[in-house]
C-alpha cells in the first residue's frame, strides 16, 4: 500500500512545527487583539479624562474650614471634553478624592450648611455632589449654554445657576426648577446671592451687571460695572456681596463698590495691575475685599475706603479663583497656568502652603 510522499522542498518536521505554530497563532491572536484594544481603551480614557489635565478654574471652602474644593478644566467646550473636582484637606494638602468629568468644570461651590456641593459645567450642566461621597445628588435641568457660574443662598435652599444663553435658572435642593430669570442678549459669567438670600446680582459679558428681586421678578437694575470702550476685556467676571448685605461689588476692568438697597455707586477701586480682575470676595467679617486677576496677582482693598491695604504676585498666569476661610484666617487661590492651590495669610498674604495637584 502506497503512501504520499513529503512535498520534496519541505520536510516533515518542517511541515509540523509550521503548523503547530499557525495553531499556536490561531490561540493567542484573540487575547492579543483583546489586550490590545484594553490598553487603547484605557489610554483614551486617561486622555478623556485625565485629572491632571484639567487646569484649576474656582476654589471653595467648607463651611468647617477643613475642606477645599476645586475644579478645572479647559478654556471652552471645544478644547476637550474632559474637566474634574477634587477635594483636599486644607490643612495637609491631601486629596482626598478625585471625580472625573467629562466636561470643563467652571465654578465648585460648598453649600452654606456643608451637605452639598454644587458644580457648573460647560456642558450646561448644574450638578449637586455629596461631599462625603462624591456621588451626583441631583443633576439640575440643563441651560442650552454654557454654565459660568453656580451660586448658593445662605440657608442652602436655593441653587442659581447662570448661563451664556441669557438664562438665570433657580432650583431647590431636590432638583426642582422654581424660576428663571432672563437677560435678554446677554451672556452671563457669573452671579452671587445676597446673605438675606433676597437679592442676585449677575456680571456680563458686555460689560453690565444686573440687580434682581428673586422673589418679585421685576425688572433688574441694570448696572455700569465696566467703563471703557467695548472690548473683549469688557466682561465683568467678579460679583461678590458684603457679609452685611448693604452693599455688593463687581469687577473686571472696573472695580465698583454698589448700594443693594438703591443700586447706586459708592466708590471705584484701583486695580493692582492692568489686568482684569477675575474674582472678588469679602472677608467674613467684612474688613476686607480680595481679589486676583488675569497677570496673577492677589491684592486686599478697605471697601470703607477703596485703599489698597495689601497685594502680592500670586501666581505666575491668570487667577480666576478666590476664597477666604471661613475663620477669615486663610485665603486660597488657583491659576489656570499652574496645577497648585496656594494657601496665603489673610492679613500679611505671607504664603502658607503650596498645594501641588500632579
């Protein structure tokens, strides 16, 4: 009985060991092909969503003082779908968590009683994080914009969120939307309660700012917060209300301190800088005001004289986020060109800590 004879350019062995490894091949080709695809999902994950990415925009304190919250992440909704909220202890600097967003972040606020969170995103999103857990609470019926800015009254019962789509929409804690209040043409970059929780106040892009009743809906005040030719500078991203409620300022270009009861002008301030000012805040007390602005520099005014009491370079590129301590002890800062909160001495603005985010 015949046998067939081996191909006469290729032995048996040969033959053998070609196919033991094409069968070897046909094993190992998925798990690599799955590995393979883990490793890409991951990497464009980390790219998505990596927190060292997203360069700072806004800094808060809990109302204990025992924690920082900050956010960040890029300059506009098409430089990259990614941003974060972290949270630090602010005496040691350590971060305590880490949330991933898949948005730009731009303002973290600590509700007045501590139980809550709320965030404004340039996804028109109005998000209520649980600061234990960093869980979403609720997530706010979305603007048709950008979110700017994120505000909280001071019995934590009622969120506003502002928009550059004109809109300034007003929540309860559960979600519930119970007004919205519109600024025909305007786009807003951000706005603050009164301590009575009566009154808002809200910047704008073309340079106005706008008094309201949240209770009544009449026709806001309308405010010159910035005197200058129209420009792109002219938006006034600062608003912020005195600890006594009587009076309220708002920056940018122009500082000017302002009446609650009447909306008149009471002073101007001098900037530090030829930079925009791009955050305002009132010491606890109400002894002082600080602010930072656009070329990195902190600086503390006397809102009884509009005096300069003290400044310092900050930072080394445009600050945007500001925020005393409750104790009125401490102030922190974030700049969009540096990964650190700093920590400074409210009085001297002598620099306590240095907090690194990378």
């Amino acid at each position: 009985m015949s046998t067939a004879s081996p191909h006469p350019l290729e032995p048996v062995p040969a033959r053998a060991e070609t196919a033991r490894k094409r069968k070897l091949w046909l094993i190992l080709a998925p798990a690599l092909l799955v590995v393979l695809l883990l490793v890409f999902s991951l990497a464009l994950f980390s790219h998505r969503t990596n927190p060292v990415a997203a360069r700072p925009w806004s800094v808060a304190f809990s109302p204990d003082g025992k924690t920082l919250v900050t956010c960040g992440g890029p300059d506009a909704p098409t430089d990259g779908a990614f941003g974060e909220v972290v949270f630090w202890n602010a005496s040691t600097g350590k971060k305590k968590r880490v949330l991933a967003q898949t948005a730009a972040v731009r303002r973290v606020v600590f509700s007045p009683d501590g139980k809550f969170v709320a965030t404004a995103d340039f996804a028109g999103s109005t998000k209520l994080l649980d600061p234990g857990t960093g869980k979403t609470r609720a997530m706010l019926t979305p603007h048709s914009s950008l979110v700017n800015a994120v505000a909280i009254s001071a019995d934590s019962k009622l969120i506003a969120g502002c928009s550059y789509d004109g809109t300034i929409t007003l929540w309860d804690t559960a979600g519930s939307e119970s007004a919205t209040l519109v600024l025909p043409k305007e786009k807003i970059l951000n706005l603050a309660f009164s301590p009575d929780g009566q009154k808002l106040v809200a910047g704008c892009r073309e340079g106005n700012a706008y008094l309201m009743d949240v209770a009544q809906h009449d026709a806001p005040k309308v405010l010159e917060a910035y005197v200058g030719p129209p420009s792109y500078w002219s938006g006034v991203e600062a608003v912020a209300f005195a600890p006594d409620g009587q009076s309220f300022m708002t920056g940018g270009m122009t500082l000017r301190l302002w009446r609650t009861d009447s909306a008149d002008l009471i002073r101007e301030f001098h900037r530090v800088s030829g930079a925009r000012v791009n955050c305002l805040a009132f010491a606890p007390e109400g002894s002082a005001v600080a602010g930072v602005d656009r070329d990195g520099w902190l600086a503390l005014w006397d809102p009884e004289t509009g005096e300069k009491i003290n400044s310092t370079h900050a930072h080394d590129g445009p600050a945007f986020g500001l925020a005393f301590s409750p104790d009125g002890q401490r102030l922190a800062t974030v700049c969009r060109s540096e990964f650190v909160v700093k920590i400074w001495n409210s009085q001297t603005l002598a620099l306590l800590a240095t907090f690194h985010r990378r």
